[in-house]
C-alpha cells in the first residue's frame, strides 16, 4: 500500500512538471512573438522575463530588495489594460518574481518594458482581473530608488 502511495506521489508529480514545461515553452512562444511583432529587442533573465530597455537611466542603481518608485502600466499580449499608476512605491521583495528581476536591469530615471511569463507573474491562479497562465506586459519606469 505505501508503495503505491510513493507511485502515485511520483506520478502526480511528474505530471505536474510536465505541465509547466508546457506552459513555460507556451509563455517563451507568446512573449517572442509580441517581440517581433512590435520590433522589440530585449535581455531573457535565468526565469524567461525579457527586459527591454529604452533608457537605461543615471541615476542610482536598485536591487531585488530596494525600495522603489515606479510609474507603469500593466497590459496583456493584446494591449488590453489591466492596472497602472504614475508613481507606485513598494519593495521589490513584495512583488512578482518578474519586477524582482526587471526593475534592477534600469537605474534611476529609466524606462522600458517587462515581458513576465505566467510563472514569474501570477502562475497558474491569477490574480483579480489577471487570468491564470498569462504572459504579463508592464511599461516601467523607475522614478526613484529610496
């Protein structure tokens, strides 16, 4: 009996891996088509986030903990809105994987663009209006590292 317990675990287990590999290759898909769709070039992260940097900024440099401002406009891959603000303050180490990962590629006083695969946004469950497994796309820019 336990060993089918263990079986079942595993089973259960590689299926669900098999899953997000899936979802993974589905979010490096959609996110490169966007790119070339809309001529952007960018930097992939270890995670799949790509980074698109406009201005680079002068200003001081953040990392994935600083406490920052941002100005930014959330949308999907269709260019529908989702949230925005002209200045958010929050730290980094309470918000998506994919804003720990971006934000610190601009300094102070720059711009571009976060392309976030579902599992470095909101995974699988989504997030109020956010459906789960969907590719996000944020315009940011970095105002001010406090």
């Amino acid at each position: 009996m336990r060993n089918l317990f263990f079986l079942m675990l595993i089973t259960a287990t590689l299926l669900s891996c098999k899953k997000e590999e899936k979802q993974a290759e589905a979010d490096e898909k959609t996110i490169v088509d966007y790119m070339k769709d809309n001529g952007l070039t960018g930097t992939r992260t270890s995670s799949g986030v790509y980074v698109v940097i406009d201005n680079p900024g002068t200003g001081a440099a953040c990392g994935s903990t600083s406490t920052v401002e941002v100005a930014y406009t959330g949308s999907f891959t269709n260019h529908e809105e989702f949230d925005s603000s002209p200045s958010a303050t929050f730290s980094l180490n309470s918000v998506i994987k994919g804003w720990q990962e971006g934000i610190p590629y601009f300094r102070e006083g720059g711009s571009g663009k976060l392309l976030i695969p579902s599992a470095a946004g909101y995974g699988t469950q989504g997030k109020g209006s956010i459906p789960g497994n969907t590719v996000l796309i944020f315009d940011v820019e970095l105002t001010d590292v406090l």
